[in-house]
C-alpha cells in the first residue's frame, strides 16, 4: 500500500479543482483548494467543464466518484461561450505531500517506539495502534487528494475508527494505572458498523457514479469523528468526577489529559470541521490542524512510559501558563500580518499563521530555561561573569590564611568585576585601623570617613561585613568607571561576596587572636619539650614570610636589580675610560629613576611617576636618563596623548612594563643603531609600535627552544609580554628575521564609557 500510494503521489501532480453537478449533468468549477493554481492555469469558479483529456467529464471516473479533476493531462472548460483548452502538466509538486509523509514517519516511529519499550501492556498497544492509524492517514492524504479509491476508502474508515479505538485506549488505561474499570463491551458493537461502513464502500472500486453517496459518506465520516470524540470527553469527565477523591493521582492525570486533548483536537474540529458541516469548506485545511491531533496520544505516551505520574500537574500549569502567555504576542503579530497584506491575507492563511506562531512561542518559552541555562554567558553575559567571579573567589577564599592575601586574590577581581576605581578591606580596631587597597583609592581619607563613621557617601560605597566589640571590618568601593550606580545584580553579588568575607575575615582574625595567645602561653613555658606543641604554628607563619619576601625579592631582582647592574657597569666603564663626568650624571640621573622603581616596588603601590607626570612624560623621562648609556638612537612618537594618559593606571603601569622590556632588549641584545618607539590612538585601541635595526630574531629557533623566547633576559620574556597583552584584552604581532631587526605592534582596547573594551 505504502509503494503504491507513492507511486501515485509522485505520478500525478495534485491540482485540487472540486467541481459540482448540475440536474443537466453538466460539471462546473465550484473551488480550487489552492489559489495559486487557479492564476497558474487562468481558470475560474463557474467555468464550465466541457472535456477531461479530450473525452466527456462523464466518462472520467474520477470526476464520477469524487467531483474533482485529478491526474489529467488536459481540461477544456467553456466561458462566455468561448472554448478554452489548459494543459495541467507543469504544476509544481505541491508541499503538503512532504508534510504527509513527515507526519507519517513521526507517528510510524513513535507506534514502534511504544511497542519496543511496552511490548506487555495492552493499554501500550491501543496506543501503538492509535498512532499507527495516524500513520497511514497521514499516509492517505496525498493520493486521496488526486482521487485514489484505496487512498479515500482508507481515510473515511480509520477517520471514523480513530476516536473510538482512542476511547477503547483510555478506559485500558485508566484500569491499568488506576484500577478503574469501565464498561468496554458496546465498543463490539461499534466496530461491527465501522465493518458494515467499509463493506459499503467497496462501491468506490467499481465504475459506478458515486458522487451523491460520496458527498453523504463524507458528511457521516465528520459525524462520526465528532460522536467519537464527544465519547472520549464523557469518559474523562466520568472518570474525573466519580473517582477523583477516591484516587489522588486520577485528578494529575485528568488535568494533563484535559489540556492535551483541548490542544490536540480543538483546532482541528473548530477551524476544519465545523466550518465543512456548516458553512461547505474548512478555514484551515485538515493537514495542518490534524498534525494538533499527535499532541493527545504523546501526552499519554509519557504517562505510560512515566513511573512518577504525581508532578504532572506542574508540567501542566507550566505549558498553560506558557501557551495563555503566547497568546498575547501571537494575536499582536497576526494583527500586524493582516494590517501589513491586508490584501493577500486570508483567514485560512492568518489562521494557520496564529496557530504556528502560537505553538512555536509556547515552546519557545516553555523551554527557555533550559536554554538560559546553556546560554547564559551570551544572553545574560553580566550575570554570568558575576557568577564566575562568584565561584573564583569563593574558591579563593579557601587558601587566604592572612590579612594582607586578601587584595592579589580577592580584592582585584571584586575591582575588576565591578569596573570601579578602587576598592579597600578595612580592619578598624578600637585604637588602630588596618588596611588593604586596589587601584585608585585615597586609603587615609577612607579611613577617616570611617574614624567619623561616616559610611553613607557620594564617594564611596561602605558596606559593613563584619562588627562587634573587638573589631569592625569593612568593604569600601569607589565610584564605578561608567560613572553609574551598582546594579540590583552587582548588590546581589556584593551580599553574598560579604557574606563570604565575613566568615573568612572572621577566621583571619580569630587565628591572629589564637597566634598572639599561643605565642604568649610559648614563652610562659619553660619546658622546652612542652613548646614544641606550638612549633607548627612558627612554622606556618615563617613559612608565609618567607614567601611574600621572595615575591617581593623576585620582583625586584627581575626589574630594578637589573638596571642597577647595567648602570654599575656603565658607571664602571666611565671610570676605567676616564668618560666625560656628564655621562655619569646621566647615569646618577637613571639610578634616582631606578630608585623612584625601587620603592613603587617595596610599597606595592602604582608606579610613581606614572602617577605624578603619566605614562608619556615617564617614558620620556626614562629615554631621556639612556641618553648617552645607549649605543643607539632612539625616536619617540606620540599621538592622542590626551587619550593615552586617560586610561587607567593599571593599563598604563602594563605598558610602562611592556616599554621597560623593549629597552632591555634594545641594550642587550639587539646590537641595533636605532630604535623607534610610537604611542597612538587608532579605531577605539591604544597602539604601541616598536622597530629596530638590529640583529632579529629567528622565528624557527624560537620556535624550537623555549630558552630564546626571552626579550633582555630579564625574567619576564616574551611570553610575559603576551600575557600583559592577553591580559589587557590586547593582541601582539611581532615581525623578525635573523639580520633583520624586530617589528613590534601592540594593539590594546580602550575601555568605553560602558566600562567594557570595544
């Protein structure tokens, strides 16, 4: 059946010209189901039908049985008493045929599915049976449209079939899952007229003039349909109203089959039936709406197939909720449709229009959570970094084991993640105020606002963390760089961050406490065996010293120490030469630099020239103290400087690095006669060029070993530079040969107003 009915599909093109017959036996065109067939072939409602393929109208079978002209090559149609001859064989292969045959292979499947899984339950088999009728409906539609006789018989008999086999379906179901047991005997009785109904249409295979019958059979099939589907509703509403207080879950189950069932079937009976009983033609062709009816067997599918059948109804309020949501947005875009092609809008068409829109907004909606949640980084990008910075630093927060941890694993991403100017942890003390800070802060007026108690300020944010008796801790946050108040979201997230800090500061404070008083009960002892039970504590507090001592060590010999080498050997080399003592004061000159490094560096603080002259006049002033040190000329450009120095000083302080290793690199290794150097501002970036005319770089070599990937060999490397740049968002091209110099150009985003880079 399956290969036949495609061979017809695809053999004869679908025209849907339904005709009528006058008492004169004369056939006319009463419709064309598709409107663009009739601009394609020039015809019109009222032509009279004069010939099929050269022969009487009377003699075409198909005309005969069905009142409709299908797989014909030609039609002569008479107009105004003028003869007109249209050929019908270039129309194009209309899409509903796909349409039936997805809607078949859907129901195909899930009728297999169903007796895979639940090959036991006879419930499960109704259901199969239910879905495999759907099957091959969907798979009729196509060659019963271009007037099959299998293809129509087995449509009218599984269209009056289906509901009472559904019927059949439910009352198993219902003693299946609720022991509930319904009347199943007069269901004999029906199949028996649904036998007597298919013998009768035996007719349609015989050469016999079936249309009047045809046009009676077609009308009992939708009363049938309509009787079989009142059936199902009395059943549920009998089931509903006697059994749901002896049954609790009855009450789930009736709810989400009420709303499945008013889902499934309404569009098909209100937009497809009805309208052919009463008024001739659907609004909405039955292909569309019947894809509605899949909707009631799937949802008891799930039933079936569900152990848990008591959460239902939060699914249920979920989808209704959902859909009564939809309805809104859906009847305003239809509106907008009609308002728009008021003139090629029909009400099929903005029918079927609402009824998609409708189903996809309530799916769309009814599973966005799942999409949020998979893309929550790119719709709610804010709060989505809030939560990883949330997650970093509560991870953070479990190695701090002092005071001072808390502003390079802390303090810098709640700065960062807030895009304010600075922000501060202060420790108050009855006597004493310690305090912790990142970025652009005033700590001593800070701490008088607090000496004051002044907590409430246009200047700062101060949020409490933690206060008692002994100490009071704080959070302290300037202005953001948007020059915008904190977000409802970025509050939210401070709350907890407090909450989180409060716990941690407390323990940071009960262990000084503990440590003071171990110490004390230490030296109390003398036993010197009986000390040792606190020597793991010493230990502990040695060890974390001698790790910020080597940070700060590391740091100092990677950056100052190594200047202060070079200036002594150039020092050295003017004394043995007996140089001109002007050299020398430049070389005085570059150590007071040195030393201005020195102490930003033991201070922990921002670079202090950078923050007293900025970012150009420190390079400059940098070049200016090399004059006379270096074996090379050095060219300095700078454009947008207004720009340059406007950025913040966390920015500035990483290209004042990424400077200081161009000119380590330039003394040491590049053997070049001359340097460039040029700052600028192009298209929202800060650029940083570099060239010289020295010796280069291998690619190949640096490629294959690590140990070259260094610029003056100062600890920091090439690889530390890109992770600068990396670090400010930027990007790096360097351009070498060996003999050829080296080509530099840093492109680094400029922040815009929003706080983010462009």
């Amino acid at each position: 059946m399956q290969i036949w009915f495609l061979f017809v599909t695809f053999q004869h093109t679908f025209f849907g010209i339904q005709l009528q017959r006058n008492e004169q036996m004369e056939w006319s065109i009463k419709l064309f189901q598709i409107e663009e067939i009739r601009s394609e072939l020039d015809l019109q409602v009222g032509d009279k039908i004069v010939s099929i393929n050269g022969k009487d109208p009377n003699e075409n079978k198909i005309v005969r049985k069905w009142a409709t002209i299908e797989q014909a090559d030609s039609v002569t149609v008479s107009r105004d008493g003028k003869e007109l001859t249209v050929s019908l064989n270039e129309i194009v292969q209309p899409a509903f045929d796909y349409i039936s045959l997805f809607g078949e292979i859907l129901s195909l499947c899930i009728s297999f599915m169903i007796l895979w899984k639940i090959p036991h339950s006879k419930s499960a088999r109704l259901l199969a049976l239910v879905f495999l009728m759907i099957g091959i409906i969907f798979m009729c539609i196509p060659p019963s449209a271009r007037g099959d006789s299998l293809a129509k018989v087995m449509i009218s008999d599984l269209m009056m079939i289906l509901a009472f086999v559904f019927a059949h379906f439910l009352t198993q179901f219902f003693k299946e899952k609720s022991g509930i047991s319904l009347p199943v005997t007069y269901f004999r009785y029906v199949y028996g007229v649904m036998l007597i109904t298919f013998i009768g249409r035996c007719i349609y295979f015989t050469p016999l003039d079936t249309y009047h019958f045809y046009i009676v059979d077609y009308r009992c099939v939708l009363l049938f349909f309509l009787c079989g589907f009142v059936l199902n509703v009395g059943i549920l509403c009998y089931v509903f109203f006697k059994y749901r207080r002896e049954n609790s879950s009855i009450q789930a189950i009736i709810k989400l089959v009420w709303f499945a069932l008013f889902i499934s079937t309404t569009p098909l009976a209100l937009l497809s039936f009805f309208p052919i009983l009463f008024r001739g033609e659907p609004l909405v062709t039955p292909l569309y709406t019947g894809y509605f009816v899949v909707l009631f067997p799937l949802s008891f599918t799930y039933m079936i197939v569900s152990k848990q059948l008591f959460d239902i109804h939060i699914l249920l309020r979920r989808i209704i909720y959902t859909t009564l949501i939809s309805m809104v947005p859906s009847t305003l875009i239809v509106l907008m449709i009609a308002f728009i092609f008021s003139k090629e809008a029909s009400i099929e068409t903005l029918s079927v229009s609402f009824l998609f829109i409708l189903t996809t907004i309530s799916f769309l909606l009814y599973v966005l959570e799942y999409f949020v949640t998979k893309l929550d980084s790119i719709m709610f990008p804010k709060k989505f970094y809030l939560q990883l910075a949330l997650k970093k630093i509560a991870r953070n927060l479990r190695t701090i084991t002092s005071f001072r941890e808390l502003k390079d694993i802390i303090l810098v991403d709640i700065v960062n993640t807030l895009n304010v100017y600075g922000g501060a942890i202060v420790f108050q003390y009855p006597h004493s105020m310690e305090t912790i800070g990142e970025g652009d802060l005033n700590l001593e007026e800070i701490e008088q606002y607090l000496r004051e108690n002044r907590l409430d300020d246009s200047k700062y944010s101060i949020f409490v963390i933690n206060q008692n008796e002994e100490y009071a801790c704080y959070l302290v946050t300037a202005r953001k760089k948007t020059n915008t108040m904190l977000s409802l979201e970025e509050r939210q997230w401070l709350s907890l961050i407090i909450s989180y800090l409060a716990v941690s500061l407390e323990n940071i404070y009960l262990i000084r406490k503990l440590t003071v008083k171990l110490h004390e009960l230490a030296s109390q002892i003398p036993n010197g065996e009986a000390a040792q039970d606190v020597v793991w504590l010493r230990k502990s507090l040695f060890e974390l010293q001698e790790q910020e001592r080597y940070r700060i060590a590391t740091d100092l010999h990677d950056t100052t120490m190594q200047d202060i080498l070079l200036v002594r050997r150039r020092l050295l080399s003017f004394i043995e030469n007996n140089e001109d003592q002007q050299q020398v004061v430049q070389a005085i000159k570059h150590l007071d630099l040195v030393n201005e490094s020195l102490r930003q560096s033991c201070f922990e603080l921002n670079p202090h020239l950078l923050q007293n002259i900025g970012l150009i006049q420190t390079i400059q002033a940098t070049l200016d103290l090399d004059i006379g040190l270096n074996e090379y000329e050095t060219h300095f450009y700078v454009e947008g400087s207004l720009i340059i120095e406007s950025l913040d000083m966390d920015i500035k302080k990483h290209i004042f690095r990424i400077f200081q290793e161009l000119m380590h690199n330039a003394k040491k290794h590049s053997k070049a006669s001359k340097v460039m150097i040029k700052l600028t501002v192009i298209d929202n970036y800060m650029c940083l060029f570099y060239k010289d005319n020295g010796v280069g770089l291998d690619p190949q070599a640096l490629a294959k070993d690590k140990r070259l990937r260094t610029i003056a060999n100062s600890g920091f490397g090439l690889e530390q530079m890109k992770s600068r740049v990396l670090h400010l968002n930027g990007h790096l091209e360097l351009l070498s040969d060996k003999g050829s110099g080296v080509e530099l150009t840093i492109r680094i985003p400029i922040p815009t107003q929003e706080g983010s880079t462009s």
